[in-house]
C-alpha cells in the first residue's frame, strides 16, 4: 500500500493508528477528502502542532503545553495525595469523574518482563524523588487490574515498605482485566471512594 500515491500513502498512515483497521482508515481517508482544503490543512496543523508542542510535565509527567501542567500548577489541589497511573489517558478518566482532587504521577507504562520493559523504563525514580516531600500523606495506586497493573502496583508498594506513607489501591467495581480509561464516571468515582489500604 505504502508508494502507490497519496491515497493509498494517507490509508496506510491511518490504518497504523490503534483501532483503526483497512475499513476504518477508508472511512477516515474519504472524510477527509471530501472535505474542504482548509479542513485538511487544519487537521494537518493540529496534529503537527500537538506533536511540537506537548511534552511532558516536569513534575506528573502527564502531557502538557506548559510546564508545569494545570493541574500541578493549581494550588487548590490536594498536594498530600499522588494518585499513580499508567497512561496520561488515565489521569482524563480520573478528571471525568470528579472524584479526585490530588495530584498525580503517570508512569508511562507498566512492567512488562516478557516484553523487556523494566522498572528502570517507567517514571518511578521521579516517583520515588516526589515522595521525599513531606507534604505527601497518601500514594494511590490506581494501575489498572490486569496482570501487569497488579504487577507494577506490587513492585511501588514493595520498594515504599519503609516509607512513612499510605499507599492504597483502587477498590475496582468491574472485571479483573479491565482497562482505567474506559471506565464510566461513576464507577471510577466509587473505586476512589472505596480505595483500600495496601501498606504492610
């Protein structure tokens, strides 16, 4: 497909998205050409526009076109509380449900053995470096409740045994295997509500 001209160029870079199969990317593709010129060039500036300008933030390490990002930066925040995530897309769902009013810390990823991705790969030294602030009383562990979620939640509450902090981990109201971000609002809302406790 790839070489074979614009459209089949444009069906090819869409069907590489998650998600997006052959069907899909046609779909895509011819919405974007029957579309007006200004439409695509706007589309095109977006997408270049997010890729130059976001970057993570110094702190949570979410994505943001400032640093720090908003909501590191709003100091009526609840600055005792880091809720550990895997994904920025996670730290959206926890937003959406309006349930948290802490701080956070994305982890870009999760451990991952079989794969090669490795504690060293994931943003804990930062984590960790966040947590010698004495104004942190509780770190959520809000990994998402699959095989590898659990994982990562076990190796952060393992290496925070002889902290003096309280680490809790969501109380999931759905199926083991489930992913954060699909969650609804209010199921997302009552996990926080009736996150457990996790210390040794």
């Amino acid at each position: 497909m790839e070489g074979k001209g614009p459209l089949h160029n444009l069906l090819y870079e869409l069907a590489k998205l998650p998600g997006v199969g052959p069907k899909s990317a046609e779909r895509l593709a011819y919405h974007i050409l029957e579309g007006t010129e200004p439409e695509a060039q706007a589309l095109a500036r977006a997408i270049v526009d997010a890729k130059e300008q976001i970057r993570e933030c110094s702190i949570c390490h979410d994505w943001t076109d400032g640093d720090p990002c908003p909501i590191c930066a709003n100091s009526e925040r609840d600055r005792s509380m880091i809720c550990v995530v895997e994904g920025p897309k996670d730290v959206l769902a926890m937003e959406r449900s309006g349930s948290y009013r802490g701080l956070y810390h994305v982890l870009h990823g999760l451990i991952v053995p079989e794969r090669g991705i490795l504690p060293a790969d994931l943003r804990l030294k930062e984590l960790y470096e966040r947590l010698k602030s004495e104004e942190v009383k509780e770190v959520i562990l809000a990994t998402n409740p699959t095989k590898n979620g659990d994982t990562t939640a076990l190796y952060i509450l393992n290496h925070l045994e002889d902290v003096p902090i309280k680490i809790s981990r969501l109380a999931y109201g759905i199926p083991v295997g489930g992913d954060l971000e699909y969650f609804d609002e209010m199921t997302v809302s009552m996990a926080m509500k009736n996150r457990i406790s996790v210390q040794k």
